[in-house]
C-alpha cells in the first residue's frame, strides 16, 4: 500500500476525487479540478509534472502583467480637520540643513499619521442616535418608560430607581463608565457595578458625608467626611485618613497627575499625591466657602466658582490665581466643562446658563435663559447639557448659533426629590441623578460617545490590563508642576532666556579680577615710603581674593559639563584629540 494522498480544504468527509484529464498533442496529461459543491480536493503528490521550459531574453518575455496604478481616494477634509495637529514648523530659523532635513520628515510622518487616522474613521461603526419626534409633537412628551419599552432589552436594564433613606446622594463615575459610587450627606456610601448590578461594597461612615470621587480605578475611593477626607478600597476597609484636608465640601481627582484636590469650608485648596501620600500644595483662596468646584480636564487646572459670579483657575504650585473670568454678575450654583476641554458651562442665581470657551478664556459663546437658577450643571460626551431645578431634570441639545429663543429642552423628567448630583456616563446613554430620595438612572439618547479608545478607558477591561494600565501610568505620571493654562507650552524653548544664559557663561569665563584702587590714609609719624608699602599690600591681597573668586567660578562652569542642561561653548570634534595637552605637575 502506497502512501494516503494529502487532503486540502477537508469539509465532507466522504467526498470523492474529482479530476477531468485531457491529452494534448505533445503528449503530456493535464489534469484540472473542478470543485463543485464544496467537495474534497485530493491532491496526489507523487504525480509528476512536466518541467517548466525556461524563457531567456528580457523580463517581458515572460509576459508578466502590468500591475493595477494606484487609485488615491480622496480624504473627507473635514476628517483631516479633526486629525489635524497644527501647521508646519516654520524652517526660516533652522540654520543646520541636517535639521532642516530632520524636521521635515517629521512633519512628512505627521501628515501621514494624519491621513491614516482620517481613512481608519471608516471602521468607526457606532454612531450616536437622538430622539426625533413627529411633527407637531416635542421630545420631551417621551417618558421614560416609552424609551424603555422601545429600546433593545441590554439598555433597557440601564434604566433603575433606587429608593435610599440617607440622602441627599452625590454622584461618581469611573473614567471608563463601568462602576458608580454614590455617597449620601447622613453617611452612607456604596459602589457597584450599576450595569450588572453587583455590589462591591455597603457601608455608613456614621457622619456626614459632602462629596465623593474614584482615584486611580475602581479599587479605591475618596469621601470627604464631616472632618477630613478618608480613603477606602473597593471592600469598604479605610486605607487612610486625610487630615491635612479638613473640613471638605468638594473632591476632585486629577488621573494624570495622580492628585486629589480638596476645597473646604474655611476656603482651603489642597492637593495630594495619592501615589507617594505626599502633600504638594495647600493653601487659602481667600474666597470663602467654596461650594462650587471642576476641573479643566485638559490642563487639569481647578476651576472655583465664588459668591462674585467669577470662576478663578488654580494650580498646585502658584498661590495666586493662574486667570480669573467674571462670568456672572450674581454668585455661582453650578459649574461643568466638557470632557475634552473646550467649553465651559456656568450657572448663577441670574437665572442664566452661559457657556464659555475655556482655552481662550473668551465668551460668552451661548447664553439660555431658565425659569429658575440651576442647582447642577453637567456636559456630556457629545455636547449634551444637563442641568436641575428643584426636583426637575432637564437635557438640552446645543445647537451652536441658534437664538435664545428657540433654545428647546431634548429632554424633561421629573425627580422624586430635590437633585443632588448630576453627572453623565463615559461611553454610554445614561444621566446618572442623585436626589434626596435616591438615585436614578435616566436613558439620554446621544449623550455618551460611541467609539472609545481603550488605551485611554475600555469599559471592558479585564483584570490584568488593569495591572497593566495601573503600571503605565505610574510610569507616565505628570509631575505637579506642568500644571498650567497651556500645557503645550512645555514642549516650546525660552530662546531668550538659553541666550541670556549662554552670554552670562561666556561673560563669566573670560572675566578678569577687577583693579584695585586703594589709598591709605594719611597718619602722623608714617613715612611716605611705609605709606606706599601699606598700599602695595593692601592692593596684593585684594586682588588674591578676587582672582580666587573668579578662578572658583571658571571650574564652576566647566564642571558643569556632565550636567544634563549644560551649554557647550565650543562643539567637540574628531580633531581635539591632536591638541597638545597640558602638562601635569609634579607633585
């Protein structure tokens, strides 16, 4: 028995050979396969096959074919737009033709990074979907429970009331949209996973409770207490107890500098390095109670709201103001900024919601007039605005241009009790609303971005990319000090103060000791000749010091050299090593 014949693209097991040989006139057998409903190709390897005849002469007598030209298909310009990171550097001030060549393949590289982010848009499938009424009728006649009962049974689900005892709830989200921590002002704090509704864990703290907030990820929390700030792990188990934060109203939690920031009663902002336990920056506003508080999420600088109607920023390591924007002419309720950092929405007790572009401090760029003043305030993912008035809860979809007048709320619900907290969930449809008698979970069609990046936040994450990603950051992690209010500045060279400082080296190198002019005076019984003496000595000595101090400053600079942020005077090159060295003394 010979060898079995080898089986190619095996789908039924009993099916036959099929072959259709046919003899030409030199003599030779082809055979040729016709597959046909899916059957099994048997391929018989110890068949033999007439050599290949060999061609000679140029590579046409092959009769290759012409391969297909390149279609470049066009790229949406508005997609370029979105993907775009600036213009070219300008070449004028780049003297070397090395790095003139060098920044230009940059730029070839981010073009083409560009394009490649603008055509991967395509696999971007989710897209956000509003509600759309009939003509006549308005969005806001939809109920809850008619978005429910028409939706898809997974967000369904995603609609829940809670009825709790301890309110009123402020209200929190991961950064990823998977887990909600709900803290309660008469002391009880739990934290879930609201879409599969697990509980991860149930406690009252046995005082008040003001704000909350998640650190680095779900496994530890902050809750400012009647007294400090104390921290707790997933299980509910107190990790630490904040005491240098007293007396806090409001949390915030800056992810990429690992910093929790505090604003309390007596008007102090604090912050803290939750990785290191270290305090970085504790000082008094000298605003008052400060009862109003967000971060900017692009320059992660904290914004405050006062009793004036002016929003003041803040960072860590500056005592004074960084910018100051008077916004309304009546104290502040309510403050949000966008999560990409653009705009900035404010309410006051004018009873108008005013929003503000953030980056250059200029507006307003909208301005909505209310019946009463906004208790909260919040700015989804797609541009959706939230805002509460007593135990009302409304949605409004921001159409840039319009006129006040046909400004229209999306959507209108009713709460059991007083809102609370307000906040949208990353990635998802949902407004989460904490009030005095609860919580709800409120389905908002077209609030929550439907593409995520999950190296940035993936709601799926597993347990050991979140290791992982834990790790990544604390290697990432910004320093306190980069906190400003244009973080691009960082990347930019102060050429003026590189030229001061090259000019004081050079100035300092080539100083000489200063000439000395003394003149003793003139007492009885000295002669003249012991006069000039005196001078002569007096002059010596001076000039040791100052050529002492000059010649100490000289190796000053020179031991620079292994520095890191040292100024070379002189480029080395290949042919220092023909200059004729200094010859050592003997000892």
């Amino acid at each position: 028995m010979g060898k079995k014949a080898q089986r190619y693209f095996s789908e039924e097991p009993e099916a036959a050979e099929i072959k259709d040989a046919t003899q030409k006139s030199d003599g030779h057998k082809t055979g040729t396969t016709k597959p046909t409903d899916m059957r099994v190709i048997v391929v018989d390897t110890h068949k033999k096959f007439a050599p290949r005849k060999r061609h000679h002469g140029s590579v046409a007598a092959y009769g290759r074919k012409k391969q297909p030209e390149r279609v470049e298909i066009p790229i949406d310009p508005v997609a370029l737009m979105r993907h775009s990171r600036g213009e070219r550097l300008d070449l004028s001030g780049v003297k070397s033709k090395f790095h003139q060549l060098k920044e230009k393949r940059k730029d070839i590289n981010i073009e083409y990074a560009t394009e490649q982010a603008a055509r991967a848009e395509i696999l971007l499938d989710g897209e956000e979907g509003y509600l759309e009424a009939d003509e006549g009728e308005s969005t806001t006649d939809i109920t809850q429970k008619e978005i429910v009962d028409n939706v898809d049974i997974t967000t369904a689900t995603k609609h829940f009331n809670l009825a709790l005892d301890f309110g009123p709830y402020r209200v929190r989200y991961t950064k990823n949209g998977k887990y909600l921590l709900l803290g309660g002002k008469r002391g009880h704090v739990a934290a879930f996973d609201w879409a599969r509704k697990k509980l991860l864990c149930e406690m009252n703290v046995m005082e008040s409770v003001h704000d909350v907030t998640w650190l680095m990820n779900h496994t530890m929390y902050a809750v400012a207490q009647k007294n400090w700030v104390h921290v707790y792990d997933s299980k509910g188990t107190e990790l630490h107890c904040v005491k240098a934060m007293n007396r806090s109203l409001r949390l915030e939690y800056l992810p990429y500098h690992f910093l929790l920031c505090s604003a309390g009663e007596t008007g102090f902002l604090s912050w803290i390095d939750v990785s290191i336990g270290q305090m970085v920056g504790n000082y008094g506003a000298r605003l008052g109670r400060v009862s109003v508080m967000t971060q900017n999420p692009w320059n992660a600088v904290t914004c405050i709201g006062d009793s004036k109607g002016v929003v003041s920023m803040w960072s860590p390591t500056v005592r004074e103001p960084l910018a100051k924007m008077l916004c309304h002419p009546l104290q502040l309720t309510a403050l949000a900024i966008d999560p990409r950092g653009m705009h900035m929405a404010t309410a006051g007790l004018d009873r108008k919601i005013k929003i503000w572009d953030i980056r250059q401090l200029e507006g307003p760029l909208e301005t909505y007039h209310t019946n009463t003043a906004a208790t909260e305030i919040d700015l989804s993912q797609r541009g959706l605005l939230a805002l509460s008035m007593g135990n009302v809860c409304e949605v409004y979809r921001r159409n840039h241009g319009a006129d006040e007048a046909e400004l229209k709320p999306y959507i209108r619900q009713r709460m059991s009790g007083a809102v609370s907290g307000l906040r949208f969930c990353p990635f998802e449809d949902i407004l989460g609303v904490g009030t005095d008698k609860g919580f709800s979970s409120l389905i908002v069609p077209g609030s929550g971005e439907p593409n995520f990046d999950t190296f940035e936040a993936n709601p799926y994450q597993s347990r050991s990319q979140r290791v992982e990603e834990e790790v990544h950051n604390l290697l990432e992690k910004i320093p306190a000090e980069f906190i400003s209010l244009n973080p691009n500045q960082i990347t930019e060279v102060d050429v003026p103060s590189v030229k001061a400082r090259l000019d004081e080296k050079v100035k300092q190198l080539t100083l000489k000791p200063p000439k000395i002019n003394f003149e003793p005076r003139k007492r009885k019984g000295v002669s003249k000749a012991k006069l000039v003496k005196i001078k002569q000595n007096v002059k010596d000595a001076r000039f040791r010091e100052a050529a002492k101090e000059v010649l100490e400053q000289k190796q000053k600079i020179l031991a620079e050299e292994e520095s890191s942020d040292f100024i070379p005077l002189a480029t080395k090159t290949v042919l220092d090593r023909f200059q004729t060295k200094k010859k050592k003394g003997k000892h």
